[in-house]
C-alpha cells in the first residue's frame, strides 16, 4: 500500500494527472481504515476483558442488542454478590465485638462507686458479706439469714461450719482460693442449687461470703444469676455493682466467661430443638 501511495504522488505532480491521483488515494486510504477497523474489532472481541466492561460495550458495535442485555445482566448479578460478601464480612465483625473478655468486665467492675461495706442485700433476699458479719450469729439472725454459703470454707481466718452454726443455719461450705489458678467452676453449679435451694424454703435469706465479700463469694452469685436468673454476665454484673463493691480476679472472670458462652450456646441448641 506504500508503494502504491508513493507512485500516486509522484504521478500527481503531473499536472495533467493531478485530479485523477487524488481520487486514486482517496479509495486507497479508505480501504485501508477500512481493513485495520476490521481487525481491531476481532481482536477486541476475543481479547479477555480486564478494562472497563460498560465501555467495551459501546466500543465493540458488533455485539447484539441481546448481548449486551446479558452482558450487563451479569454485571449487575456481580455488583449484587459483592455487596452481599461486603455484608457479610461486617456481619462477622460484629459478631467478633460481640464476645466479651476480662478487661471489658474490669472496666464495669471500675465504674462501681459504692463503699464495701460489712454486709449488703445484692438480690432479693441474696446477701454478700465478709467473714466478720458471717462468724457474727446474732446480726444474722436479725436479718433473717437462714442459709451461710462459705466460699473460704477451712481457709485461713475462716473457722465456720455446721457445728459453728448449729441448727439455726444451714451450711455449706466450698474451699476456694482466690487465686488465678483455682478451679472455681467446678463449684458453680452446687452453689447455684444450694442458693436456689435456699431460697424456695419459707422465709429462705441465704448469705454468700468469703473473707473480704469481693471476689470469691461474688463470683458463685454471678453464677446462680446466670444458671437460675437467666442473666447474661455483664448484665448481671452491672446488676451487683448497683447493689455492692465486688472485684472477682481475673481467673474467676476468665470462668465467668466460658460458663457465658455455654448456657448461650445452651439456649441456641434448646431453640433450635
């Protein structure tokens, strides 16, 4: 093609021959464009796409009315699917800010203001105390206390127990440490059963104490809140500090946690059922 427009322009500067190359190179020229817009619509055409998809539509005038529809069709079907996944990676976030740990529960504990005092009613007939007001019968029996749960029952300081107390009280005694290493979950559920036990007999008071009334003696409240009252923890956390300043440890509130997370689980499996 070139040489063809090369020996057309030579022939134009005869001036007998001007009007005649001019319309010569003006088919040629238009061939051309003509042959190179063919090719460059095949090799779109069968290229991957990676570019703009609407504007590849308009670009290639070859695709049918039908194709386009469908093309678009699964643009849309696609822009749906990722709006959907977006979804539900925000769905899992939350769910990941939905599960509590220790320092979420410390930071309730804190926003307490209360005073410790001796003795104080947490529930309805529900009393914590320390181990100077337990080993005091006579203040007890003012109350109207009918059940000792001792927490610090054969620990140091605490010399409580049914000879102790006599037939005035009924006594159950659990010999836990405060310590981050002491399993007190084995005991949540016997000292669930005892203070719900008390509770159900007439004029039933029940007083859960361990040395201080903080951590030990709180923490075994906190767990009949959750199996028999149907508490989540942090509400009945925020619940006792309303009522008394307690601070179980961080293994007691480690504890707290998983007994949470299965009556939780507990109760998804009982719906489902």
């Amino acid at each position: 093609m070139i040489h063809l427009c090369t020996r057309l322009i030579k022939l134009e500067s005869h001036s007998g021959a001007k009007s005649r190359a001019r319309a010569a190179l003006f088919v040629v020229l238009s061939s051309a464009r003509e042959r190179l817009h063919g090719r460059l619509s095949t090799k779109l055409g069968n290229c991957p796409v990676t570019a703009d998809k609407h504007l590849l539509v308009h670009i290639i005038p070859s695709r049918s009315r039908r194709e386009r529809l469908q093309y678009n069709k699964h643009l849309e079907q696609d822009s749906i699917q990722d709006g959907e996944s977006r979804l539900k990676m925000s769905a899992l976030k939350g769910k990941r800010k939905e599960y509590l740990t220790v320092k979420d529960l410390q930071k309730v504990l804190d926003s307490c203001k209360l005073n410790l005092n001796q003795i104080d009613e947490v529930w309805p007939s529900i009393y914590i105390g320390n181990v100077a007001v337990a080993q005091n019968k006579a203040a007890l029996q003012k109350l109207g206390i009918t059940h000792v749960l001792n927490a610090a029952h054969s620990k140091r300081g605490s010399m409580g127990n049914q000879s102790f107390y006599g037939n005035d009280f009924v006594y159950c005694g659990i010999p836990a440490d405060d310590s981050t290493h002491f399993d007190l979950d084995v005991y949540f559920q016997p000292a669930a059963d005892f203070i719900h036990k008390a509770l159900k007999s007439p004029d039933g008071k029940v007083l859960v104490h361990c040395i201080m009334g903080m951590s030990r003696s709180s923490t075994l409240v906190l767990a009949y809140l959750m199996i028999y009252r149907h508490l989540p923890l942090k509400r009945a956390l925020e619940k006792l500090i309303q009522k008394r300043a307690i601070y179980p440890n961080r293994n007691f509130l480690a504890l707290l946690l998983d007994l949470d997370l299965q009556l939780t689980r507990k109760k998804k499996t009982c719906q489902i059922l």
